[in-house]
C-alpha cells in the first residue's frame, strides 16, 4: 500500500530548509507559497528518506478567488505519496515551473496553462496543448462559458 | 585525373535538415495525431509532438453532469480499454464519498479489468506488429480472434462491444448472466494455448528481432522523471505496478507476478505486454475460484452528494496509471474532475527514445508506446 505521508510531518521539514514557504497545512496535504515551489520540489526530490522521485500527477482548479496547482507527488523507492498544493491570484496566475526537476511536468503544466491559464514561469516551451495559438480564453476556468 | 579529383570534391554530399511532418491522418498514428519531425536525410534531429485534434473538453463536460452521468465520458478517453478507465473514475468517487463496494462487486470488476487488459494488450502488440510491417495484417487478425471472445463477454454483462458503461459508482451495473462462468472458464483455458501461437510465430521472428533489439531505448532513470507508467515504465526496467504497489480492489488476494524489461527497448516493451498476458490469466483463474456471492452494488441514492473535498483514485490500466482528481462542492456535479492521462505521459519522452534514429523507427517506437489519442486528447 503507498503510505500517505502526515502533512503536518512534512511541512515541518520544508520549514526547515525553506524557510517561511509553508502558507497551511492538513492531514493529506501542504500548500505553499508559489514563489517556493521550485525551491520545495527540489528538496521533496533529492532529500534522503522523502526521494518523491516520481510526478504522479500535475493540475489545477480555479476557485474563483483563486487558482490552484495542485503536485501529487510519489516516491517509488520508499512507496509513499503527499499532495503539494500553491494558490495564485487571478491577476498573476503565475508558478514557477518544476519541469527542470520532473520531465514529467512538461505537458501537464502546458495543459494547465491551455486550459487555465496558469503561467509556469521558467518553463522551456510554454503554449497551449491542445487548443490553437489564437484561442481566446481558457475554458476550464469557471467563469469561461 | 586532376578533373577526376575535383569533380568527386563537388559531388560530396551535403546534407540540409527539413522538416517532416508526419499525421495528423496517417494510419501510423493510431488516431488523429501530429508529429513534426526535423530529419536530416533519414535520421531524426527533431521529434516534437502535436496534440488537441481529438480535444472533447471531457473534463469540462463532466462539470455539467452527475456523477453518474460522467461514466459513460470515461469511455470515450482509453476506447480499447474502456472498463478500466470506468474503474478509475468510479473508485475516485468511492474514494470521495467514502462507498464500500461489495465483495462480489470488486471481483466483476477485477475479472473485466483483466479481460479488458487481455483485449488491449492484443490489439497492441497486434498494431505494433502491423506498424513494424510483420507481414501486413496477420498477426493483427490472429489476436482480433482472441478479442472478439472477450468482447462477446463484454456484450453478456452490459450489452455494449466497445463502449461498456458497466461499473458504477458502488459496483457494476449488473449481475453476470448465469452463462458468463462458463463461457469465461473455456477463454481461460483456451488462451495460453493461443498465446503461445504468437510466441511460435513472432518470438524468432526476423523482421521483429532487427526492428525492435536496441531501438527505441528508453532509460531507466528518464521513465521515472518522465512520469511514464504501466508496460512502458516496466520495460525500462522498474517494478512499479498499481495492482501491487497500492493495490485496489480485491487484487490484494491473488498472487501474480509483474514481469519487467532489461533495457527498455522496443523488444521489452512488447514482452512485457505477452507476459501480462499469462498474469492476468493467473488472476481471472483466482477470481474465478474465489468468486463470492452476494450483492454486485451497493445500495446507494439515485443522486450521489459527496461531502466538500477532494480524491485522487487510480487504477493500473493496460497504458498504464489512469487517476481521476475529483473535487467536490457537496453538489450533484463534480466542481472539478481531472484525468491523470497515462499514454500523454508516456509520450513525453517519446522524443529522447528516437533521436538518432532513422524515421521508420519513430514509427515503430511510437507503436511500442501503445497509444488512444480519446485519453490523450480528452
């Protein structure tokens, strides 16, 4: 059985070595600032006993005053899994892109933004997936009708 | 000879890169799909992948619809494996709301999913032969002699011989007729008989040896960062399979193996496919043996009502991880589904696997990925 990771546990060790990028915190997952995102991907990757060596899987949801990408993360070595999460306004949708940490990033993050328009910042081909250059709006947002 | 000389200078070739573009209605392409290939004379530079001419908006659609209402989308995403793409969304929304699926419930559904990855696995080793040019078409009929057995099972339980619509949210729609048990029973015996047809005629076979040893190779470490799944992950050599790393269901009874690849290459991703095969007849003969009695779905309202929250449920699908992320607003429709799509992932590393490689390998490493472009899309 892939093991949940506690929330709370994690967060307490990306405290330490990112300071202040922990915003909230549950039992199943941790949100960050999205500023830190990078930085707190590369800890999760490369920290001895975490090694979420694998991207599961990349999304977003818009919550009108919001949007939220959201990271599940799991770790093929030790079997466990933890749900990273970042808001960012509507006005700046932008996160930074993890695809320098992940390949696995590079087509969801880009289907995030065809289809919510959040901007990954640092992100090596950033446009749309599946709809045309040209296509006015991003449909799965909720106000997109 | 001076003028010999300075004639075979000028006649030294030089090459120039252009541009290929292969798709998007090529039947190579399994599906509406694009590729812009940078060649320079046969040898690819350049891979990039273009997408979106299948794009249905599913995940938008099913904002619209209740819960109940969605499964018949998730049909329309992996169509040659349709039952385990119902079984992924019904098991997030089990997961969502908290449903206990009874036990006979469980073991239809695991008896379907090992049918369905039987069926799809031989569709692509089937394609994937076709695309390698075996011998046009015959090794494709052989295995679409096997599948028609399963679908005509299929047609049993829920009427349907490509879009099922069978599992719903807390079981499957129906019971299995009383003549399913046997006809079920004589598939299991039969195929491992049928399947060492193929191995007699492809295992040795020349133009399948030369076409996919070495070609195609797809690193251990690049699977893993590249977020590939199902036999694709497994070729390249990692023991990552849903049923056993985080099994679902009742697949934590049954004792099966998860055959890996070597090297990753062409060759192992298609040996990992007929391996499969002989491990989903060793779980369908368990299931069968341990096949209990009892309600096939649990009593549940007309109008499910998850309380406010979100799941990720995922089930090991014959293309490998499919998960759906539903969130809920506690009303009839999903606030927000997401399809965690296994072959889009599979095909990021697409262009490291054929770099280097002449063009009619893009085609047959394309085929070893084993691709539906209605998941890929969505």
């Amino acid at each position: 059985m892939t093991k949940a990771l506690i929330g709370q546990e994690v967060a307490k060790q990306i405290g330490e070595r990112v300071p202040q990028s922990v915003v909230e915190v549950s039992q199943s997952w941790i949100l960050v600032r999205p500023e830190a995102v990078l930085q707190v991907a590369q800890f999760l990757k490369n920290t001895p006993g975490l090694d979420f060596d694998y991207l599961t899987c990349l999304t977003g949801a818009d919550y009108l005053d919001y949007l939220e990408v959201v990271y599940i993360l799991t770790s093929m070595k030790h079997n466990h899994s933890i749900v990273l999460k970042a808001r960012c306004t509507r006005e700046k949708p932008e996160v930074p892109s993890v695809v320098e940490v992940w390949r696995g990033a590079d087509y969801q993050e880009r289907e995030a933004y065809d289809l919510l328009g959040i901007r990954f910042v640092g992100h090596p081909n950033l446009k749309r997936l599946f709809l045309w250059e040209g296509f006015q709006g991003h449909p799965l947002r909720r106000d997109y009708l | 000879m001076e003028s010999m000389s300075s004639l075979s200078t000028d006649m030294e070739l030089k090459t120039e890169p252009f541009v290929l573009n292969m798709g998007p209605q090529h039947p190579s392409t399994h599906g509406v799909f694009r590729m812009r290939v940078l060649l320079d004379g046969e040898v690819v530079v350049d891979l990039e992948p273009i997408f979106g001419y299948l794009h249905r908006g599913i995940e938008k659609l099913a904002e619209t619809r209740t819960y109940t209402q969605v499964i018949p989308l998730t049909d329309r995403l992996l169509y040659l494996s349709s039952m385990a793409c119902n079984h992924a969304y019904v098991r997030s929304v089990e997961k969502l709301a908290g449903i206990h699926v009874p036990e006979r419930g469980e073991y239809i559904r695991v008896i379907m999913d090992e049918l369905m990855r039987i069926s799809s696995h031989l569709m692509a080793v089937g394609f994937f032969l076709n695309d390698l040019g075996c011998s046009v078409y015959t090794p494709l009929l052989y295995m679409y002699r096997e599948r028609e057995k399963i679908l005509d099972m299929f047609e049993m339980v829920c009427g349907q011989r490509l879009t099922y619509n069978y599992m719903r949210v807390g079981g499957v729609s129906g019971d299995v007729p009383e003549e399913f048990m046997p006809v079920l029973k004589r598939f299991v015996a039969e195929m491992p008989h049928f399947i060492a047809e193929y191995e007699q005629l492809l295992a040795e076979n020349e133009i399948l040896l030369a076409r996919t040893k070495g070609v195609g190779v797809l690193p251990r470490e690049l699977a893993i960062n590249a977020s590939a799944s199902g036999p694709v992950l497994r070729a390249s050599g990692v023991k990552w399979d849903i049923r056993k790393a985080d099994p679902y269901s009742v697949y934590d009874r049954f004792d099966f193996e998860v055959p890996i690849g070597q090297v990753g290459d062409n060759y192992d991703r298609y040996r990992v496919r007929i391996m499969e095969m002989h491990q989903s007849l060793r779980i369908l003969e368990q299931a069968m043996r341990q096949f209990p009695a009892g309600e096939a779905c649990a009593k549940l309202p007309q109008l499910l009502r998850p309380a406010v929250g979100e799941a990720y449920g995922r089930v090991e699908t014959p293309q490998g991880e499919m998960g759906f992320y539903v969130v809920s607003d506690n009303s009839i429709a999903p606030y927000r589904m997401h399809i965690r799509p296994p072959a889009l992932l599979n095909l990021t590393a697409l262009k490291d696997m054929v770099v280097g490689w002449k063009v009619a390998d893009v085609i047959a490493t394309f085929g070893s990925i084993d691709i539906a472009m209605g998941e890929v899309d969505r």
